[in-house]
C-alpha cells in the first residue's frame, strides 16, 4: 500500500490509492452476435417443471452400437494423441470412398478437410472469407450461425425469403434476381433448418449454374443430408455441380449417426481451397476428437440399416407433427421433406416470440420463436419432432385448447 508524511507528526501514515476499474474491450464485431432465441427459451425451460421440449435440434435416437464400440476401443487402444491436421487418415479414405460412390463423383483425400463439427467446418468458410464489401446471400429463415458469423467479419448479408405457403422452398429465380456486384457468395442450407425444406434438384443446378457464370462461391450446408423422407434423390451440391472451384460441401456425422456431442465434421471442395483452410483450422481447433474420427471410420464403413431405420422412425414423427399442426388453431403448416423440424406461421401480426414465452409459461412446451431464424420470420414457430410420438401427442394435447383460446 502507498504511504504518505503527516506534516504535524512526521511519521508515515498509509495513503489510500482508488485504482480505476477497466472494462473488458471486445472486439466491435461481438455486437453482431445476438442472444439465440433457442438459449433464451431452452435457459427459462430449465427453471421449470414438466417441461417438453420441441425445441432442441438434435437426434434424440441412440447412437448405433457398432459407432459407441468402435469410440471405446479407440481409447483403449490408447487413440488419444493428435491426428493429422486435415484428419485421421483411414477417416479421409472413407469419407473419400463413402461421398465418391454416394454421388458419382472421383474425390482424392485432398479434397476433405475434416473438422470439429460442421460447425467449425462453417466457422473456417465465413470467417476465412467474409470482409467489408462482401455480401452473401442467405435465406430467411436461415440457420442461426450464418448471419452472425458473416457480420462479425464486415460482410453483408442479403436475405432471400422463403414462405409457408410454398413450403419454404427456395425460388432460385428470387435468389438470381438477389445477385448484384457485390455478391461474394450464397449458403444453401439443404435440407434446411429450420423448415425442414428440401430443395429439388431443378433449383439446386439453376442457382450453381448461375453461380458459376458469376463468379459466386457457394457455402453447401448439408448436415442433414441423409435425413430425407420422401425422395431418395437426394440433390446434393456434389453431384449438381460440374467442379467444385466455388463450391464447399459442408456436413457431419451428428444428425445422420445420431453422433451430435461427438464433434467430427468436414468440408469438401477443391484442393486449393482445402489446403487454405487447412492453415487456418491449424490455429482454430488444430484437430477434430481423435477417438470420435475412429467412431466417424466405423459409422461410414459398417452397416447403414441403421441410418435407413433412424430415416422410418423420423419420417413417421413427421407425419404425426404435420397432422397435429395442422389441428391447431392459429397454424398454418405444411409437409416438410427432411430433417426433423416443421416451421409453422402463426397470424401475421402475432409476436410469435411472445406467443412462445407465453406458450411455455402457461402449458409447459418449450418451442422455439420465429425471430431467432429470421428478420422475416417473427410469426413463427420451429417446432422439433426430435422426440417420440407420444411426447409430440402429448405436447399438442396441451398446446391445442391453449392456442383454440387465444384471441389473434
């Protein structure tokens, strides 16, 4: 402690020193990050009892024995050190062999890069290339990561609509009549959360085709590529596509395998492309879970009955949700085609934020508010059908007389 002299005694007296309290100083670009209107709901959800939730956007489904044995022996194989930084290499083999002969297309291992998730795998393409004068197409609603992501790096983001009464699929001639001078690049969402849309392929090959007249990266998100429930013509951007000069494929494990806490994802594109982001992955995460690569090695290489029974169970989940929508009063639905989400409209006036909070407070279901996903999307509602059908029967036993008193 600082000392000071008393004049009269001339002896040391201790001298009492404020020190100024700083602030933490964020970086500006943190602004652009908003509250997720999932935490906000999943956070009350949690103060609660005899909540439902049909909110949480991932399987509820077991993850297949043969993937948890295949993790485990990896430990005890003592599987716990680094891995390559573009992957585990018997990983890159497979998901070379798996996606080569999926869609018809010759890949080289130099084509993956393999991530902590598909999250990471979109953190590297947005951040590596979002700048002050970029502008990316994205639709709305959209996924909550892809906006945010885009603005913390000084991009632009230019929404392209899409409604419940087309059941949100994407008008490529809106997302072409969307293309201007400053137009970096497009995230294509497919199937899409959070409306569960899957796009044809006359849409995909219009947007590419007119993306690569242009000059247009295009960032494919397709985590839930094999979540599909009515066409087993999936319109991948890998087989859509002539090259993949301005094309990143983006997906995972989590919602296929049912292996979302395990974190392994990737992206494929050219080698160029990979050998940049795998500089900048280097200094991010470095390397994805080593024992859930293996994990990821068995999932592609062992028996996919159980992808195709998870498909049947999802698919019936759908057709309850749908049916139970459309019950409801004050919804307006339709027939999603992957994933598992529905995105029903409320009244166009209707705060479906409010609506939500209120919803939860008064009936116990948890959903999650239009507005997290969307600028346009303030009217409605992602609902999950990552649950039972009882739970989804229940939930809307309570969800039906409560939204038949609301007064719109």
């Amino acid at each position: 402690m600082a000392e000071s002299v008393n004049q009269e005694t001339d002896q040391s007296v201790p001298r009492k020193v404020k020190y100024r309290k700083t602030k933490a100083s964020w970086n500006p670009a943190m602004h652009s990050i908003p509250v997720p209107g999932i935490r906000r709901m999943v956070n009350m959800a949690a103060t609660m009892k005899d909540v439902l939730h049909l909110s949480i956007g991932q399987p509820d489904l077991p993850t297949p024995k043969h993937i948890v044995d295949a993790y485990v022996d990896a430990l005890n194989a003592g599987q716990t050190g680094y891995t390559m930084d573009a992957g585990l290499p018997e990983l890159l083999v497979a998901l070379r062999d798996y996606y080569g002969k999926r869609y018809n297309r010759k890949l080289t291992r130099d084509n993956i890069l393999i991530t902590s998730g598909a999250t990471e795998a979109m953190y590297l393409a947005i951040s590596a290339t979002s700048a002050p004068g970029r502008q990316f197409i994205v639709t709305d609603p959209s996924f909550l990561l892809y906006a945010p992501l885009i603005r913390m790096s000084g991009g632009e983001v230019k929404f392209v609509p899409t409604r419940v009464e087309n059941d949100h699929q994407l008008d490529p001639d809106e997302v072409i009549a969307a293309m201007g001078p400053r137009t970096y690049a497009i995230i294509l969402n497919n199937p899409n959360n959070p409306t569960g849309a899957v796009y044809p392929r006359s849409t995909v090959e219009t947007i590419l085709e007119e993306c690569a007249f242009r000059g247009i990266q295009v960032y494919a998100d397709e985590v839930y590529d094999h979540l599909i429930f009515d066409d087993d013509d999936f319109a991948s951007v890998l087989n859509c596509s002539v090259d993949l000069d301005n094309i990143m494929c983006i997906s995972s494990f989590s919602k296929t395998y049912s292996m979302a806490g395990l974190r392994v994802g990737w992206v494929i594109s050219n080698q160029a492309t990979i050998r940049s982001l795998r500089r900048y992955h280097m200094f991010t995460t470095s390397v994805a879970n080593t024992p859930s690569q293996f994990a990821g090695v068995a999932a592609l290489t062992g028996d996919q009955q159980c992808v195709r029974d998870m498909v049947d169970i999802y698919r019936e989940r759908r057709d309850k949700v749908v049916d139970l929508v459309e019950q409801t009063p004050h919804l307006q639905g339709y027939k999603p085609g992957g994933a598992f989400f529905i995105f029903p409209d409320l009244p166009k006036h209707v705060d479906g934020s409010d609506l939500a909070l209120r919803m939860l407070k008064e009936t116990g279901v948890c959903v999650v508010p239009g507005d997290a996903f969307g600028e346009e999307s303030t009217h409605a509602l992602r609902i999950s059908f990552s649950t039972t059908c009882e739970k989804l029967e229940e939930a809307f036993d309570r969800i039906i007389p409560w939204m038949a008193k609301q007064q719109f």
